[in-house]
C-alpha cells in the first residue's frame, strides 16, 4: 500500500482525500453511506475527473417506418413536412446496469486486524459486533462505493449478497430509495455457510433481461473449476465482470509463530497445526489458487483486482471506473 | 537382568507417562484460532500429513527412550548373561560381627580391642565388594541382630553400620545369627541362585563359641554357600587372663536398719559375698587381684562410697574364687524404704565389661508384718489360751529392738488399703476368709508380698482351701480333715536346703528342731511338687512348703520346663515376684509344742526376713535376655547414657538388654517403682582360647555337615578361615559385571541432542474430528 503523504510541501497540512480510503479510516465512520460518500469524493478527487462528464441523451438518426415498428416511435414533424412515416431513432442509453454480487459466506469473517486498532481509540467493534476489520467489511465498503458512484452516473444499480445462494437482493433501479435500500441490504452479516458461485449466478442471470456490468466482491474461496463455469455462462449472456477478490493479509502471509488449533469459519473442522511446519506449503496452495482465479477472469476478458483489507480501496475504485467507461464506450460503438 | 536400584529403575519408567501425557494434552492447550482460509491449510496439512506423522513419532520415541535411558542409568543394571559382558551375577556376603562381650577384650601389645580388629576386616570385606554385590550385616551380641538383613547393595550404609558398632555386654549368639543367615540366604529363588559367602568375626574365645553345643544345621539346605571364619588363636599361643567378678551375695536380700541412722550404726556392716573367676590361657600362672565392694543408694554416684577393699590371692590353676567383705548399708530414709546397689569391681585387666558386678539390695528401717486375724479381749486362760495369731505376734517381734513392725488386720476389714504397704502377711485363720479376700491376698502376692497360711486350730471340717487354691493358683490339694499323730512326730534337721529360706539358721537347725513334736497335721500328704519343702518332718511328710510366683505362673501355664525366660543361671535371678508359705500345722500348742520352742522365733523371722526379700523378686539380670522389672513399672530409665526399655505386661522388658549398667523403673505416671541393674555375661566373657580344628567342626555343623575336624585346619570347599593378608581371596563367586549405567547415560546424552534436533526441525500438525 502506499504511503499517504499528511504534509504539504508549504507544511500546512496536506487534505489527501485518499486518506479517507484507508481501512483505519473507514472504519471510524459508522454509517456504510458515510463510507461511501467519503470514498467517492475521495476517489475523484484523487483522479481528479467529474465523476458527472458524459452524461446525456443523443438523437441518432432517422429511418423508414416498416409494419410492426412501434408507432410511438414515429416523427411526426417529418410526417407533416414530408408525408412520410419515419421512426425516430435516439442514440442508446448511455447509464448502464450495474449488478453488485458481494459475498458473505463465513471465511469473509475473518479479519486480522483488530477493529480498535484500525479505527484508533474509541470504536472496539464493527456494525456486524465482530471485533475485527473483516473481508465482509472491506467487501461492503467497496460495494457501497460502486454503488455510491453509479447512482450519481444516472446508472441502475442493484444488489445480491451471498454464500451458497442469494441471502438477499435489491433489483436494479436509479430511482432515489435505492441507494438506501442498497445499504440496508450490505447492513446483512455474513453467515457461516461457504459460497456457490455457480448457483448464485444462475439465479441473478435469471433476473437480468439486458447487458450489465456485474461486479462480484468475494475471497473466491471455492472451486477455481465452479468458478470459470460461472463465469462461462456470465460470458455466454454478454454481461460484463469485475472480480474483486478481497483477501486478509495475514492470510496471505500467515505468519503465526506458535502452534495453535486452527478452525475453519465454514465448518471445515478443526486442525492443530505448528504453522512454520505448514507455511511453506501453505503459501504455494494459497498463491496457486489467487493466480488460478485471476487468470480465470482474464481468460475471460473481465477485470480483475486483489484487494487487502489492510490496503486502501483507491485501485479497485479506478479500476471500477476505468472499466465502467469501458463498458459505455463499447455501448456506444456497438 | 538385575538392578542395583529397582526402585529408581521403576521410578524412571514411569515418568515416560509425562512425554506421552503431554503429547495427549497438547491439543487441549490453547484456543483455537479461527481462520477464513482454512481449506488451504487442510490442503497443505494434507500433503504434509505422512511426513508430518512420521516426525510426531520420531519424536516421541526420542523422549520416551532419553527417559528410558536415565531411568536404567539411575537404577544401574547389570548384565548376568555372561556372554554379554565380562563378569557375572553379583555375590552376596553376610558379615556376622562379634560384638558381645568377649569382642571388648583388648590385644597385648597393640592395644587394639577384638571388635576394632574385627571392623577393620569387615570393613576392607565390604570394601572389595563390587556394585553389583550385596552386603549383609548380624551382629553376634546376643540375641543376634540382624541389622542388614537381606543383603543391601548399598554397601556405603553397610560399611557406616559396621563402623558404628561396639562392644556389648551380652554373651554371643553364633546360632541364631547363622539362623539368620540362612533364612535370608534361603528366602528367595533369586537369593539362592546368587554365589554367597557368610563370613564370621570372631574371637571363637570360650565365651564366644560354646563348642559344646552343637550349632543348628541352618545353612544345611544351602550348599553354594560357603563360609569364611577369622581363625582363633593357637591353643599353644599366649593369650590374655580375664578376671571376672560373676556374682555379689547379700546375706539377706533385704537389709533392715531398725531406724537408726547411718552414722550411728557404726559396727553393723551387712556380710557381702563376693565370686570371682579366670578365664584364659593365664590360669596356670598365680595372680593378685584388688577387690572393692561399695554399697550405694539408688541413683547416688558409686564414687561418692568408699566400701571395702580386699585382695584375692591367686593359686596357679585356680580359676574362683569366693571373698567375705563387710559393707556399710545405706540409711532408708524417710519413707522407710529404699534399694541399695552394691557394687564390686576389680582392678582393669584385659576384659573391662566384666569387671563390675551390681547388685540391688533392699534397705527398709523395719518390714512391716500384718497378721489377719480376730482380735482378743481380755487376758484369761494362760499360755495355752494363746491363738495361732498371739503366737505369730511374739514370735514376730519378740523384743521391742526388733525391726519388724506387726499390723492386725480385722478378716472382715481386709481390704487393698490394709494390705498396702506390707512386706508380708500371716493368714493363721484361714476359714474366716471369702473369695474377696483370697482375690486381694492373690494380689498382694503377686505384687511381690510373702503370705503365710496355716491351717485354723479349731476347725474340725476344712472347705477354706478351695479359696485359697484358686485365687493363688496353687499346685496344692490340701485335705478336709486334719491328720492326728499319735504321740507326735519330731522335725527332720536333713530338710533344710542350704540355699532355701532357712539356710541362715541352718546349722543351728538340728539343735532347735530336736524338741520340737507336730501332733496335728492339715494336708501334709496331699501336697505335691512343684513346691518346696523348706522343713520337714519325720514321717516324710512337710511341715513348711513354699511356692514361688514362678512356680504358680508355670503351674498356671501347664507346662514343664525349668527356669522361664530369666531361667536362674549363675544364682542371679529370682525365682519371680510372691511367695506362698503354707503351714501344715496350726502354731497352736493343741496342733504342735512348736510356739513353745527355741526355734519358733528364728523360723518365723528368718521366714519372713528371706522370705520377704525372695517374694520381691530379683532387680538385677544379664545382658542379652530380657530383664524382670519391679512390679508396677512400665519403663526402664537408664543412669547414664542409653535408651529407654519399655516393660511388657508380664513385667518383664519387651527386648533383651544388651548393655550393663543401672535402671531407674518408673510406672505410667513417671513415679519412681525401684532400681535394676544389668550385668555382663561373665560366661560369655570367658576369654579361654579354643583349638582352631574343634571350631571348624563346630562351625561345620551349621552346614548339616557330620562334625569332624578340618584337616589341619586348612580350607576346603564350604568352610575356610580367613586370609589375613587377602580377606576376600575366599569370598564364593566373582566381582559383579560392568555396570550399564555409563553407556546408557551416553546413550541418553545422544538422545536428549536428538530431540533438540528433531523439535527444532520438526512440528506438530494434526486434524481433529
């Protein structure tokens, strides 16, 4: 993670507005809308960008009318001045459908770092009661940030969390309740069960009609196999994906030093283990399964990104943004 | 395979548990960590699983072998299978020390003792000892001790024991520690199977080893054990002349001062006999020995008296002596009664333990007599109205110097506070007597008084008896009726023994008894042993029987057999605590002219001056047998140095006391209950030398063996004298084998680096249900 600068080359005081992306800070603002609002700012600010450029609605062109068009669509003004049916064509719309899937099987409770410690004197427990800064938190802030971010684009934005199936969901829609149905949906805590990422795209598939850009925010702890199917079949309807992948550090270091029974959060058992014995092999099964996943998503063209929850949320958000106008711009091509 | 130390061997092994039960608790230990990433870790746990389990193991063998590996290094095994490793099983050596009183004898020329020099060989015998031998040690001061018994191998308290050991003053018990010996030689499959010496240390003096007693056969079934004896001196050779002082007499056991102070009884000394006797090869050559005999109270240092001196003159050849001194007796103090001890010695020669001889005598200012009998009124009818019990009255104090005070006791007012206090009591009207009072007069006997009983003059049917002979328990069937003589019969002067009751006046005896008839008798005929008959007459039949309190206690026992536990050897011990004097004929001149005669006052006093001091029972014993306590107490208390004795209920000590010297007896509530003193065995101090070939064949004995002397005294394969110059050359078997315990220590060493090794190398991973 990169250091954040906190003074000015005048030495006042720097506003970075990247700090507010940082895990600590976060975790020192109650409300997951204040979170989101904070990071948002944070983020555009940051890249310096209007977050509200390009936001408008074309007249395209105009073509014979043939039987069976809707008639609604028909310029009269050209009927009057020519006496000639045309149908008046709009360029597409330019907001898009944003579906967030975010994951809250029972490993996105972990976290290593106690909330305390992150969020300084005060707080000792999250929303969720949990007393530590877990994947689940860091997974929801990114999503109400996406969310946050689309809804002031004019974008549809609608919601599942999951574990082995959809748990909850909001429909798509911009309209003005939807960002509070949003974060009352990402208020949900996680639940002991593992995730099925397969069954879940299935259901989600079923409820969208047009494209959309999905964003799934889980540690992909399953299958790498199940997983590509998902994404086949996501593939297979022309949606389009960002993977956020939210991992702990820890896991990604595990350097316990002392032997200590280790019990899974998804029912997996118990094993009592001396970690220096099992890190060596524990780092390759884990790096092999992060590579497997992003390789997975980009064998299908989709974004990936691999977020700590000890990392600010600054790259995932430019990659979210980067990939949304992506996405407008193959629209509108296309 | 043996041990040196099971126990630890044990002890070790069982601390193997505390690696495996950590193993076990391990899991328990600590909270579990909850983790997200956990089908990961199982992954990896998986591929490393075999490698994983095969370390776990490794590494728990490693710690279960280091504590294996202490616990036999601790416990110092010894390989007995000869191929294995050089030496074989461990040997075994009983060591049966001489410490009695023949051990105190001191050496010409070196000044060393017996003992020193016996210590000196055990200790360079225990020393030779290898770890895997065991060492056994009984002390021969009898009765024997076993003081290491079965054979310990820790050789160190062994030799501490043997250096701790000195001389005692009873006689040595060859026999019983052999029979020691070989029961613990012959107790066990493992003991037998194990090469076993018995090594005896002795002088084998006269005193030491009575050859003349054949020693029990108790290594008779034990045919690999061979013994090694220290060879007796050469009968040719010189050897030390031990003159002992083996007994002090009083005239009387009770000395009477009639209250007069000590000071003023210059003149009245008590006659003392004094026996001495030499042992040794030195009796052939004449001698002079300094003799003094002090009389002192209970408790009072002897120093403080000076006593009478004497010099006994020594005939070459003689081996005793007996000397006459006179000794002032002590006051009786206040109380009116008291103990002396007299003391004789003899100037120091080789043998110092059998120097001293103590005797206690009792001091009392008058003996306190009661006569159970009805009281007269009145004064009418002249000498032949007098009543047995007037009778017993003069002839108990017949002057108003006599130092015997006479106390009437009403038969219906006889109770234990009447008796209380008396030395002796008179029962002349025996009829008037109930069970009850027999009950008490059994009592008073066995609390060491003198009753004498004679028949009622006026009875014509006699039933009393029965009462009297079952509360005493008496050997006695005394008739119903009484027994006229016609014409009378006369005292036979022959009955008196010389040691008995009346041997004082007995040279005096045939004069007084001349004019003496019995014209009635009670129940001569039916008297039977085991009393004794002080006087009797000439028909044959008694006229005085006594019974001891051992006598009844035997009787009462029904068995045969002389002497008890004391027995009576060298004339010491008494014959128990109370005596029982029976009468045949009433002192009454229609039974008998006696009350009339000269010897009515002699035999009644002398009756009761002996007879008192007899029914009170010896205060004096040898060492090495149990010794008589005064009635009444319950611990000996030493002068001087030493442990307490407990007294058993039968009054006698619980254990044989082995050292000499005087004892304070006290009762359960520490008040003082009289004086004893302990002797030396002078037999078994006799310092005589032995032929070396008749004490091989004594000792030969102890093997089962037909007794035959040793050819020339040299060794052959049971039995051998110890080499001066190599004690162990003839110990049975070989040094132990090389002990273990060095290479499994190395070998723990190895393995305690190894599990260093392995636990900073290994782990501990494993899955839980």
């Amino acid at each position: 993670m990169a250091e954040v600068p906190t003074t000015s080359a005048a030495g006042h005081p720097a506003v970075d507005a990247t700090l507010y992306l940082h895990p600590q800070t976060l975790a020192r603002l109650g409300t997951l809308e204040l979170r989101a609002k904070m990071i948002v700012e944070g983020v555009m600010s940051g890249m310096h960008r209007s977050p509200y450029k390009g936001f408008s609605v074309e007249f395209a062109q105009h073509r014979p009318y043939v039987k069976g068009d809707d008639i609604r669509h028909l310029d009269w003004k050209v009927y009057g001045r020519s006496d000639k049916l045309y149908l008046k064509q709009y360029e597409q719309e330019t907001s898009l459908d944003l579906v967030l899937l975010v994951d809250c099987s029972g490993s996105m409770r972990y976290g290593s770092r106690s909330f305390e410690d992150a969020s300084g004197a005060g707080r000792k427990s999250g929303p969720s009661g949990l007393a530590n800064w877990t994947k689940y938190d860091h997974a929801t802030a990114t999503a109400a940030a996406f969310a946050y971010m689309a809804l002031r684009q004019g974008d549809r934005v609608g919601l599942g969390i999951y574990a082995d199936s959809l748990v909850d969901a909001a429909d798509r829609s911009s309209a003005q309740g939807q960002w509070r149905r949003i974060i009352s949906i990402l208020a949900h805590h996680p639940v002991g069960r593992p995730s099925d990422i397969g069954h879940v795209i299935d259901q989600t598939l079923g409820k969208l009609t047009n494209r959309c850009l999905i964003a799934i925010i889980s540690d992909f702890f399953e299958d790498p196999a199940r997983l590509r199917t998902a994404l086949a079949r996501i593939k297979h309807r022309q949606h389009d994906v960002i993977l956020c992948q939210v991992v702990d550090r820890r896991e990604q270091t595990f350097d316990f030093s002392e032997s200590a029974p280790f019990e899974g959060l998804e029912g997996e058992g118990r094993l009592r283990v001396d970690p220096r014995a099992l890190r060596k092999a524990y780092l390759e099964v884990f790096g092999a399964h992060l590579e497997r996943v992003e390789k997975t998503a980009r064998s299908f063209g989709f974004d990936y990104q691999l977020a700590s929850t000890h990392d600010w949320l600054g790259p995932p958000l430019a990659g979210f943004v980067a990939r949304r106008n992506a996405v407008l711009k193959r629209s509108k091509s296309g | 395979m043996s041990f040196v130390h099971p126990i630890l061997l044990w002890a070790g092994l069982a601390s193997i548990a505390i690696p495996i039960a950590i193993h076990l608790l391990m899991s328990q230990r600590r909270r579990p960590v909850e983790w997200g990433a956990m089908r990961f870790l199982i992954e990896a746990y998986r591929k490393q699983k075999q490698r994983l389990r095969v370390e776990q193991l490794l590494l728990l063998l490693a710690r279960c072998l280091l504590l294996a590996a202490l616990a036999a290094a601790l416990g110092r095994p010894m390989l007995e299978s000869a191929g294995l490793l050089a030496g074989g099983a461990g040997r075994t050596v009983y060591i049966l020390l001489d410490d009695s009183v023949a051990s105190g004898v001191v050496r010409e020329g070196s000044g060393e003792s017996a003992l020193a020099e016996h210590k000196r060989r055990a200790l360079e015998i225990v020393s030779s000892l290898g770890p895997s031998d065991r060492a056994g040690l009984i002390l021969l001061g009898g009765p024997a001790r076993a003081v290491v018994s079965p054979a310990s191998p820790d050789l160190a308290a062994v030799r501490r024991l043997i250096e701790e050991a000195s001389s005692t003053d009873a006689a040595a018990d060859l026999a019983g520690a052999l029979e020691a010996a070989g029961a613990a030689l012959g107790a066990s499959d493992e003991e037998r199977s194990r090469p076993a010496s018995v090594v005896v240390l002795s002088d084998f003096t006269v005193g030491s080893a009575d050859v003349s007693r054949p020693l029990p056969a108790a290594l008779g079934e034990l045919p690999g054990v061979r013994v090694l004896a220290s060879r007796p001196a050469e009968a040719g050779s010189a050897g030390v002349v031990n003159v002992q002082v083996t007994a002090i007499e009083p005239l009387r056991p009770v000395v009477l001062t009639g209250g007069v102070a000590e000071e003023q009884r210059l003149g009245e000394r008590e006659q003392v006999r004094v026996v001495l006797r030499r042992t040794g090869p030195g009796v052939a050559e004449g001698g002079v020995t300094s003799l003094r005999v002090r009389g002192a109270e209970a408790g009072a240092p002897i120093e403080g008296s000076l006593g009478s001196q004497a010099s006994v003159r020594w005939q070459p050849g003689q081996a005793e002596a007996t000397v006459s001194v006179q000794v002032d007796p002590v006051s009786a103090g206040g109380e009116g009664a008291a103990s002396m001890i007299l003391t004789a010695e003899i100037d120091r020669d080789a043998l110092a333990a059998d120097n001293v001889h103590r005797r206690v005598v009792g001091v009392r200012d008058a003996l306190r007599v009661g006569v159970i009998a009805r009281g007269r009124f009145g004064s009418e009818g002249g000498i032949t109205a007098l009543s047995a019990a007037d009778w017993i009255r003069l002839a108990l104090r017949p002057t108003a110097g006599t130092p015997i005070e006479v106390v009437d006791i009403e038969p219906a007012a006889l109770d234990g506070a009447a008796l209380a206090g008396l030395e002796a009591a008179f029962a002349p009207a025996p009829d008037l007597l109930r069970d009850e009072d027999w009950t008490r007069l059994a009592r008073f006997v066995e609390g060491g008084g003198l009753l004498v009983v004679s028949p009622p003059a006026d009875a014509s049917v006699h039933l009393w008896s029965d009462g009297m002979i079952r509360a005493l328990g008496l050997p006695w069937r005394v008739a119903r009726e009484a027994r006229t003589i016609e014409g009378g019969v006369g005292v036979d002067e022959a009955s008196v023994e010389a040691s008995g009751l009346l041997s004082l006046i007995a040279a005096e005896l045939p004069s007084l008894a001349r004019p003496v008839s019995v014209f009635r008798q009670l129940g001569a005929e039916s008297i039977e042993a085991p009393g004794r008959v002080l006087l009797g007459l000439r028909d044959g039949s008694a006229l005085a029987v006594a019974v001891s309190g051992a006598e009844r206690a035997l009787e009462g026992a029904g068995s045969g057999g002389s002497g008890g536990a004391g027995g009576s050897r060298g004339g010491e011990r008494g014959a128990g605590r109370g005596l029982v004097v029976y009468l045949t004929s009433a002192p009454v001149l229609s039974w008998t002219d006696l009350p009339a005669k000269p010897l009515m006052v002699p035999l009644v006093q002398e009756l009761v001056r002996q007879g008192a001091g007899a029914a009170a029972g010896s205060s004096s014993g040898l060492a090495g047998r149990p010794v008589e306590a005064p009635a009444r107490s319950r611990l000996l208390r030493p002068v001087g140095e030493g442990a307490e004795i407990v007294v058993g209920d039968g009054g006698v000590t619980a254990e044989a006391v082995r050292r000499a010297g005087v004892w304070l007896a006290t009762d359960e509530s520490g008040r003082a209950r009289g004086v004893v003193t302990v002797n030396a065995d002078a037999d078994g101090a006799r310092t005589g030398v032995q032929d070396p070939g008749a004490v091989g064949a004594w000792l030969r004995g102890a093997m089962g063996e037909a007794a035959g002397e040793m050819a020339g005294g040299t060794a052959d394969e049971r039995l051998a004298w110890l080499d001066d110059a190599q004690p162990t050359a003839g110990l049975s078997g070989r040094e132990g084998g090389s002990p273990l315990a060095l290479p499994l220590l190395i070998a723990a060493a190895v393995l305690a680096v190894a599990e260093l090794v392995m636990a900073r190398f290994f782990s501990h991973a494993w899955r839980e249900a």
